[in-house]
C-alpha cells in the first residue's frame, strides 16, 4: 500500500529554511519516496487561506518506509535547523488499494 506525505510549508526566514531543505536532498529516496508535487498554491476553493503557503506531497512504498523518513538521524537533524524559519505541518495517509 502506498503512503503519502503532505506537508504544508510557511516560511518566516528563507535563508533559515534553505538550511533545512540542503538537509534534506536527496534523504527521502533513499526510503523511497518520490516527490509527486511541490509548490505554492495556486488558487484557493475552499477555507481560509494561508498567504504564502506551499505543499509538498512525497509518495513512498508504505507506511513504514515514510515513517522511517522522518525518524532518521539525518532528516531530525535537519529539522532542527528550520527552528523559528517556518511552519511545517505533515500528513501521514494510506492508500487503501
């Protein structure tokens, strides 16, 4: 079964949080993930919008491999360094098929 995470990304301090991303490059294909879409917002149809908001959705083989994602060493250590740069807020799902 497939699983995704969906993030959705505010970024206060761009410098701060570029830190964070060179952290991360490359770290989710190695659990393999593949970044299905990222990128602003482009049109809001519903809600309250969150000016400035981005998304990213990463498919991996299961849940376990995304979850092994975020709990490396590697990933943690480069959350750590987006601190005070933004707010991240991540989404386990699982395709049921």
């Amino acid at each position: 079964m497939s699983a995704y995470i969906v993030a959705t990304v505010r970024v206060a301090d761009a410098e701060k949080f570029a830190a964070y991303g060179k952290g991360i490059a490359g770290l989710s294909e190695q659990f393999g993930g593949e970044s299905i879409v990222k990128g602003p917002v482009a049109e809001w149809l519903e809600g309250d919008p969150s000016p400035g908001e981005r998304v990213v959705v990463s498919r991996y083989p299961d849940a376990d491999a995304a979850r092994a994602y975020i709990a490396s060493a590697q990933y943690q250590a480069a959350a750590a360094l987006r601190a005070g740069a933004g707010e991240v807020i991540m989404r386990l799902l699982v395709d049921p098929a």
